[in-house]
C-alpha cells in the first residue's frame, strides 16, 4: 500500500477536514466566497484582493474521522508499534515476525473497540514472541503472543506469585469471557467519538 | 423492512434532520479490505478522495479512507484495524449564520443506504464479530432555551432550576432482537457552534468571529450488537442492519425515551 497524497493532505484527512476544506486552504486569493477586507486592510499594492476563509470550512460538525480519546490514542500508537517491530530486521533483537504482528494487531484492534479496558503496553521478548502487559495495583498480567499462540499469566506484584491460564477458547462464550478479561467489561457505545469509556 | 422504514418516516419528527450516520462492521481482520473498491462497489463511483496507509497510528488510524463530498455531505468509507465504517456526514455550511444549512434527511439517507446494501449484497462479505448503525441528528434552534425544552421533551426530565446549561443524558438499554442482543445507546444533548474564520490576504493575517451562537438539540442512536464472543455470518448481517436502522427510526420518531421500555 502506498499514500497517494502528500503530508498536507494526510494532515488534512487526520484532523477531521473535508476535501473541500483542503481545497480551500490550498487556492489562491480570489477564490468564490472570499469577504472583503477593511479598508484599512487593503493591501498596499493598491489592488484590492480579497482574502481567502481558508478555515472556513474547516469546522465539519464532528470529527469522526479520528480518534480523539486518550485512550483509543494509546490503542493506536500500540498497534503502530507493532507494525514498526515487524519491519525491523530480522535480525534486530526486537523483530515480530509478521504472523504474530498481525495476530496481536487483530487482538488490539478488537479490544479496542468492544471492551472498556485500558490499552495494554508491549515489550518485544525473544524468539519472535511479543508481550502484552496490564497492571493494576497489585496484579501485572503478560500475554506471550507467538504466530497465533497464547499464553497469559498474572503476577502479584507483593508475594511475586505466577499464575498461569489455561487458555480454552472453544466456544463464543470462553472467548467472550477470555476477552473480557483483557479487556474490561464490554463497550455498548460504537461511533468513532465514543469509543473510550 | 422496507415497510418498517416507511412507517418510521411517516411517524418521524421532520424538525431533527441527519449530522451523521455510520453503518460499521466490527472485524477480526480487515486484510484486503480496501476503501476506495468499497466505495466503488457502494456508491457506484470512483471517490474524490482516496488515502492508504501503511502504518496507521494515532495521528492518522486509517488502513485507508476514501471518500466524496456533494452538496454540502462527506460519503467516505473508513477502515482501520479491528472496523470497517461508512460515513454519511454533514459538513459545516459556507455561510457563518447558517451553520446547519447542509443537515440532511437522515431517514432519506437510512434508506438509500439500506437499498445500497441490499443491492451490492454487502458489499462487506465477511463475518463480522460485531455491527452497528449510529445516527446523530440536530434540530436547529433560537436558542438554548428552545434546545433544552427539546432535551426535556424527549427525556421526560422537568426541573425549575434556574440558569441550566450542559444538558446531557446517555443511557443505554439492552434489547434481543430475532435472538441478537442489541446495546440502544441514546445520547441527548445541546450542541452549540460559533464559526471562527481566519482570512488572508498578502501580508495580513485576521480572524474573524461570527457574531452569534447556533444552538441545536441533538440526539444521538448508537444501536449495535453486544460483543459476546460471537461471530455474525454474511447472510445474517444486512437483516442485523434492518433491525438496528428500524429499532433507530422508531424510538427517534416516538419523540420519548419510553419508547425504551419496549
């Protein structure tokens, strides 16, 4: 995939603007629409140009074209994280390979959008694994990512005590439940504004 | 659900007119999901617009987003990791003072997009692990006042509590539906706008304001499937669709959150 635009464009789409309002922001004066100035205002050159709302239609109702939470912020810098380990070289000590990128990408995504919980951090680990991290006060949980395998486990952070999952996820509702887990309680909102808690 | 929607906008209240409306499929994976083909297959046309990307990250999550803007309303097709939007929305008018000028007729639009579906046999064929339909509508309105007595109106609160201001109410009832369990999130709320302009000319820089405050009473429909674990085949996703945009049109056109407690 490559980006046909160049980074105005891709800021303009990223901040929520129409194409219209890309155009605008790129016409020259004179363009339909533009108000008069003060005469005070006049350019010097003694011929009057009337200016350019270049932001004038900027302001599109809402933003839904992006995430504008903390934390689906957090989900997505995870996720392009990921996407950067699994183009380093092979031989980086922090390479991911592809099949457990994308896995953990599809995990992210999913809890990102249906459960309420906060987005996980990442550490690379070695042999292609990936490692997902939560933490509350006292208990830190690790998920390995490796190709399409899991493994989770909780540690108390005070006694240092390991408890390791079994991971069954043979029915909707395991997987339901083993999602939950990881991500929080399920998330009734679905638009684009609302999808943080 | 032909017949469903056309009871739904004979009932409706015309006043409130469409900000946004977005059909969106929850996916494990969006491989191959490319934007601009899915426009095309939609639409029927090439978008305007039309962005890839490949590193989606907080400054820009989309996979790729393509999109077309007529009169005065932005069609795009999103995709991103883990959702696959489409995207009806109004865009602010040229004229400062009449801010709301390019709300549409989102009942108009329900239905075009529903016949769309339909034709293009979803156009999305994949399982979906979760799907939803969200409409925003506006009423505009004189003044705060007018919007608040929409929000009470709708949400059956009364106070006489003087000087109110940021109303806002969002509640959630879950609902099963042919055997689908449904979130029915309804946001009420008072939307304001004042347009700031920034002009320019060589050598001068000015903003300017616009000189008063649109008020609007808005109310926001976020009816979708309960993420339980499981998955929705192709076959059963547009009647899902049905359900959501049918159950929207009827609590928005009843005009009261009692229209919840069925």
């Amino acid at each position: 995939m490559t980006s046909h635009f160049g980074p105005s464009m891709r800021n303009a789409i990223s901040a929520g603007l129409s194409d219209r309002a890309f155009s605008a922001s790129s016409a020259t004066p004179g363009v339909q629409g533009s108000r008069s100035l003060p005469d005070s205002q006049t350019p010097q050159s003694g011929r009057t140009t009337p200016p350019v709302d270049i932001w004038r239609d900027c302001y599109a109702l809402t933003f839904p074209e992006r995430p504008n939470s903390d934390r689906s912020r957090q989900f997505l810098a995870v996720i392009e994280a990921i996407r950067r380990l699994a183009k380093m070289d092979p031989n980086h000590d922090w390479h991911v390979d592809e099949k457990t990128a994308s896995t953990s990408e599809k995990l992210i995504a999913t809890l990102n959008f249906n459960y309420s919980g906060a987005a996980p951090k990442i550490f690379p680990h070695e042999g292609d694994t990936l490692v997902l991290t939560w933490e509350s006060p006292r208990i830190k949980r690790l998920l390995s990512i490796s190709g399409d395998e899991f493994e989770l486990i909780d540690i108390d952070k005070l006694s240092r005590v390991k408890c390791d999952h079994l991971l069954q996820i043979d029915t909707p509702e395991k997987f339901n439940d083993w999602l939950s887990k990881l991500g929080g309680a399920p998330s009734s909102r679905s638009d684009l504004e609302g999808n943080a808690p | 659900m032909r017949e469903r929607i056309n009871r739904g906008v004979q009932k409706t209240q015309m006043a409130f007119r469409g900000q946004i409306i977005q059909f969106a499929w929850f996916l494990h994976s969006i491989d191959d999901v490319h934007a601009p083909s899915m426009f095309n297959q939609f639409w029927g046309a090439d978008p305007d617009l039309a962005q890839t990307n490949r590193a989606p990250g907080p400054a820009n999550p989309f996979l790729s987003i393509a999109g077309t803007s007529h009169n005065g309303v932005l069609r795009q097709i999103q995709v991103q990791p883990g959702r696959v939007d489409l995207v009806v929305n109004a865009e602010l008018s040229d004229d400062p003072e009449k801010a709301f000028a390019n709300l549409f007729n989102y009942e108009a639009e329900l239905y075009d997009i529903s016949t769309r579906l339909k034709v293009a046999d979803n156009p999305l064929k994949r399982e979906a692990t979760r799907l939803s339909t969200v409409v925003t509508m506006l009423e505009p309105v004189g003044s705060y006042t007018a919007a608040a007595k929409r929000f009470f109106d709708f949400s059956g609160f009364k106070t006489k509590a003087p000087n109110l201001s940021d109303l806002g109410l969002q509640l959630n009832s879950r609902k099963t539906v042919d055997g689908v369990d449904i979130n029915r999130v309804v946001g009420l709320s008072v939307f304001g706008v004042q347009v700031f302009s920034l002009s320019m000319s060589p050598g001068v820089a000015q903003t300017s304001m616009s000189p008063s405050v649109l008020f609007a009473a808005r109310r926001m429909f976020d009816f979708n499937t309960v993420p339980d674990g499981r998955t929705l085949k192709i076959k059963d996703q547009l009647p899902i669709f049905d359900a959501l945009v049918s159950e929207i049109l009827r609590v928005s056109a009843s005009g009261t959150l009692k229209s919840l407690e069925s």
